[in-house]
C-alpha cells in the first residue's frame, strides 16, 4: 500500500511549551508512550504471572478452543498481585456528556502524531482474535463475570475498527465490524451507525488519533476476581494478541471498598431519556421511626407438595401458591386487612386449579383481580378466569421463569433462561416484543407504575430498564455480584431498589442513571423489597431477616448532593443511621412484602412459623398476626405471633 501519513496539530495555547511529538511504528506495534507504559507493564506483569502459574499447575484443563479454563474463576484470587490504585475522578472522561463517545473529541496530551504505513497485515488478524477471543471468554465463564468482560467488546470492537480504517482498509474494518456488531445488543445500535462514518484517516477525531497511537489508554475497570479471571486467560493468548489488548486499555481492578458509582465505562450502552417516569406524590407526614413496623403474615401449612411461587391478589384478599405437583392452590375469601380489626384475618375456602403438566414456576394477578397467570416448566403459560376459576388461555412454548403483569391495561412480561425477556398483549399467544440483551437467565422483572417501562435483574449482575414503547433498554445498572432476586421501584418512580443472592440491597437512580447506594446488612438471599405509600420506608426481606430503612433520608441526601465536590460538607448517613429497625435469625422466609397503610406490611411465609412447627398443628392454610419488630438496636427474632385458622 501506499505510503499515508497524519499530522494532528497541538491544542497547546500560545506561549506554553510544546509536547515532544510522539513517533509511532504502526508495523511493529511494540512502541508505548511514557505515559500507557507503566500501566501496560502493570497489567503485563500480572499476565506473566498468570503465564507461570499456568505452567506450575497441570490441573487446568482446556474447556474450549479459545484456551478458557474452566478452573480459572477458582484459581484468580491465588495470583499474587494487588489490586490497582483507582485514578482519582478528576482525571477520568466524562464518556457520556452530550453523547460523545470514547474515542471523540480532541487529543487529551495535545501532542502531533505521525503514523507510518501498515504493511504487515498480520496487525489487523491480531485486531480480530483479540476481539473474537475476549467474546469467547465472554460466553464461557460463569455468569457473575460475563458482564465486565462483556464491557471490553466494544471499546476494542472500536479500536479495531479505527485502526483499520487509519490503514486504509475500509473493506476490512466494515467487515469487522459488521461481525462484531452481532455480538452487541440493540442498546448499541446507535454508536455503531456513528462508528460507520468513519471512513477515512481524514475523518479520525483527533481523540482516536491520541488512542491508536497508544499515546494514551482507554480505562476498563473489572471486579478484583474477574480482573484476574480475565488476565488469566489472555495469558494464553499470543504476544501479539495480548500486545493489541494492552496497548490501549489500562485494565483495573477493584474491590468493595471502592466507590463504584464514581467510575466512567466506555463499554456501556448509551443512555436513553425516559418518559413518563416520574410520580407526584401528595405531602405525607415525615417518617416516624420510634414507631415498631407491625407485619401481618399469611402462613400455608405443610403439605406433600412444595410450594414454588406465590403472590396476593391486588386487593389482598386471596393469596395464590404455585407447587411442584403441578397445582395451583389459591386461598380466597380472605378478609382486608383492617387496622381496628388486626386478628380477623381469616381464609374462608381455597380453590385446586390443575392443567399444568409441571411444577408451577411464578404466579401474577392481573389489574383488578380479574385473571391469574401462570408459568409452568412444562413451557406453557396459563391465564385462569377469576369468577369461574376456569383456564381462559394457553401459551405453548414459553419455557417462562417469571412473570408479572403491568400496572394498567392488559400486558404481562416473563423472564426466562435465555436472557431475553418478553411482553405479550391481549388476544396475543405469541409474544409482541422481545427485549434482548441480558447475558444469562433472569430471574425476576417489575413494571414502572406507568406501564411502560420495565425492569428485569439477571445472573449476568445488572439490572436493566427497558421501554416497551420503543423495544430499547434505556437504562443498565451494575453493582451486584451475583444473581438478583427482587426488584421494587419507589413511589415516587424515581428510584428504582434491586437484592439478590449476594446479600446486597442496591438503591438506583433511573434518572441520572447513577448508582445511589449499596446497603449491606443481610446474611441471607435477598428475596423480597417494597417501599411504603408515603415513600418514607423500605422493607427488605431476605431467607432469615427482616429490615427496614429510612428511604428518604437516604434519597434526600442523594438529591442534595449530585455534584461530587459536595461530599465533604454532606457526608452521607451511614448503614446505623439509615437502619430504624430489624429482626434477625428468623424461622422462615418473608416474601411478597405490601404495605398496606402506615408502618404496617402484609407477607407471605414460605413455610409454618416455628410456633406451629412446635406445636404440629396440621390446620387448613391460615394467617399469621405478628406484631412488634423490635428495633434495630436490640434486634431479636420476630415475636409475638398468634394464629387464627378457620374452622
């Protein structure tokens, strides 16, 4: 090819000195800038590391033909390197601001860049299994670590692109890209049509220009075991592949001491504007934590069949159970709950639907009570008629985990194992949308009171909002290590509250998109999350606790202070302070948590409460009264429990 060659002129002012140009050999690739080199080494060391402990140990076995061990997520955190410092926020890009992407803008240094001509194209291959090998990686480690390995895609998808495009081969880099373009979500979309402009060295932003040349490096920061887990397999990658990787990214770690919320990715998909997200509220009195939650708890006996699933109807009076015989059991007549009448709660008969030819997998009630949906692995979905208790409906298959209705009108949402979550309308038995995106099963999802956005939590540790409306993710949300289990949007819609299997309560902000706050409190599987009326409290429960917590304190402080630079001079509350109220070590699991009016909840039990284990009794399904949760500062197990069964 011919000779080509770009000079980017200095943004230094007049007057200042000027930066030594920075001369790079693009055929050979092995010359780094003062400023990537100690991070390229950094990286590389803990790679040869990786190399070393790999020839030491035998026992890792080959799992695919991209070299990924199947034993390197047990092995990363034997590496002896520490985890990297984080930069400082001042020092890191804003990504996102009016929607400029990584690689756009002007050259942070300032400097003159002349590019020699690439003939060896060999570069390019190196490119290409570089990407293809971090996509493999990608589809074969577990699911907690598919999603920060997954972030690298894109930004090296780009660097790719880029540097095909700087050695004038459009037909290849349009290629590549193309194919790489299907590995992303639909959330991408919109960069890569920006992407495809490029199309010349003339049209590279100067910003590009700084990163090819290595100049300066993109930062992609993983969790401490998957930074290692990851580094561990591109250990056996070739020099040149590995070189292609560290050349441009300064690959971090961190841990659960660093703030989260504060880093910038350039591997995330581009936010979208809600609409009609947010809820006026009318003014409610303030919180009053001297005041004991009082909980009302509806108990199934034992029986021979497992109960899967459950849910209260809307109006709290009947409470359907999904059991792994295939049944459905559905306790109706239950009295309202009624303040002046706290110990009347009382089933007045129960209903057996069957139809299902396996376990009963998730139960929803439609708006007004007037159907009951079901979700079977059977992969078949039923709609049952309320007022004749008859099947209305049948979905084939939908090999469905979890479903939900929305808030208004005829619309319901399921969760499988595929990752991909899908709506159904009325008079629909095949799906109307298909919400694709998630790299691992779901487990739960939870419509906005507005009926048209939808969230969804998975084992790939994100949480995700979609809007129904246009078919696109709108917003994505990390933090979680592992699989989330309960969502729960506030009244207000703002913020959106996500827990799972590792313990963690997660506060978010659909608006800005931001983190809010990570609560650590719970021991146990997160499986249950509500916000009262007034947006004042959250209930948490979990497999053996129950918490609650000043929701608009914590939201308050967060409104208060969105600009950095003000957390000097408000410091955020702590978990003691946020914490009114607790009980620990309990007999069995609270799920479905509902206020229903000021500092009382409604839930259901996963099994008999230790005073009926105790005193064996074999009554029909009844309802447990449970009063006085002692607060946080003396927490002991819940007490006081009466039960009142029907004769």
């Amino acid at each position: 090819m011919n000779y080509s060659e770009k000079n980017v002129p200095s943004n230094k002012k007049r007057g200042e000195k000027e930066k030594p140009t920075v001369a790079i050999n693009l055929e050979n690739g092995d010359q780094l800038s003062a400023n990537s080199s100690s991070e390229y080494s950094h990286v590389f060391n803990n790679i040869q590391a990786a190399i070393e402990l790999l020839k030491k140990t035998d026992a890792i076995k080959e799992e695919s033909s991209n070299g990924v061990s199947g034993n390197c997520a047990a092995r990363s955190s034997k590496l002896p390197t520490e985890p990297v410092e984080p930069i400082a926020p001042n020092k890191r890009i804003e990504m996102y601001k009016h929607f400029k992407d990584f690689y756009e803008g002007d050259a942070i240094e300032g400097e003159s860049f002349h590019f020699g001509a690439i003939v060896d194209e060999e570069i390019f291959l190196e490119y290409e299994q570089a990407f293809r090998g971090t996509k493999k990686i990608v589809d074969t480690v577990a699911s907690n670590h598919k999603f920060e390995i997954f972030l690298m895609l894109y930004p090296m998808l780009t660097i790719g692109y880029l540097k095909m495009v700087l050695g004038e081969k459009l037909e290849r880099a349009t290629s590549f890209l193309e194919e790489g373009a299907t590995y992303l979500d639909k959330s991408y979309s919109q960069r890569i049509e920006k992407l495809k402009l490029i199309r010349t060295p003339e049209d590279l932003p100067e910003r590009a220009l700084e990163l090819l040349a290595s100049a300066d490096t993109v930062e992609i920061i993983m969790a401490y075991p998957t930074y290692y887990l990851y580094i561990t397999c591109v250990a056996k990658w070739t020099r040149g592949q590995q070189e292609k990787l560290l050349g441009h990214f300064a690959i971090r770690s961190y841990t659960d001491e660093d703030p989260l919320e504060e880093w910038t990715f350039p591997g995330l998909p581009q936010l979208e504007p809600l609409v009609d997200s947010s809820v006026d509220l009318p003014h409610y009195r303030p919180l009053d934590r001297d005041a004991r939650p009082t909980i009302f708890t509806y108990a199934p006996v034992e029986s021979d069949a497992e109960i899967l699933c459950f849910t209260p109807s809307e109006d709290l009076s009947m409470v359907a159970l999904g059991l792994s015989n295939h049944f459905i059991r559905v306790a109706v007549g239950v009295d309202k709950i009624g303040l002046d009448k706290l110990d009347s709660i009382l089933r007045k008969g129960k209903i057996m639907l069957g139809g299902h030819k396996g376990p009963v997998m998730s139960l929803a009630f439609s708006p007004k009570d007037r159907f009951l949906l079901s979700c079977s692995l059977d992969s078949t979905m039923r709609l049952w008629c309320v007022a004749s208790w008859t099947c209305a409906s049948v979905y084939p298959n939908q090999l469905c985990t979890f479903v939900i209705f929305a808030p208004q009108g005829f619309i319901f949402a399921g969760t499988s194992d595929d990752g991909i979550a899908r709506v159904w309308g009325r008079n629909t038995k095949k799906p109307a949308l298909e919400l694709a995106g998630h790299l691992a099963d779901m487990a739960v999802c939870l419509f906005h009171s507005n009926s048209r956005h939808l969230a969804t939590g998975s084992a790939d540790c994100t949480v995700r909002v979609w809007d129904i409306f246009k078919g696109v993710q709108v917003r994505l949300f990390r933090g979680h290590k592992n699989t989330i289990t309960a969502l729960a949007y506030s009244k207000c819609g703002r913020y959106l509250i996500s827990g799972g299997h590792d313990f963690l309560i997660i506060v978010s902000d659909t608006f800005s998109g931001r983190m809010v706050r990570t609560l650590k409190y719970h021991t146990s599987v997160i499986r249950s999350i509500a916000v009262d009326m007034e947006n004042n409290a959250l209930a948490v429960g979990s497999d053996i606790e129950l918490s609650f917590w000043d929701f608009q304190l914590l939201v308050n402080h967060f409104s208060a202070d969105l600009d950095p630079d003000d957390k000097e001079s408000s410091p955020k509350p702590s978990t003691k302070e946020l914490l009114y109220s607790s009980s620990e070590h309990m007999k069995t699991s609270l799920r479905c948590l509902r206020f229903v009016g000021r500092n009382h909840i409604m839930a259901v039990c996963t099994g008999p409460t230790g005073e009926e284990e105790a005193g064996k009794k074999k009554a029909e399904d009844g309802v447990i009264v449970t009063k006085d949760i002692d607060k946080a500062e003396g927490s002991v197990p819940i007490k006081n429990t009466a039960s009142s069964n029907s004769k």
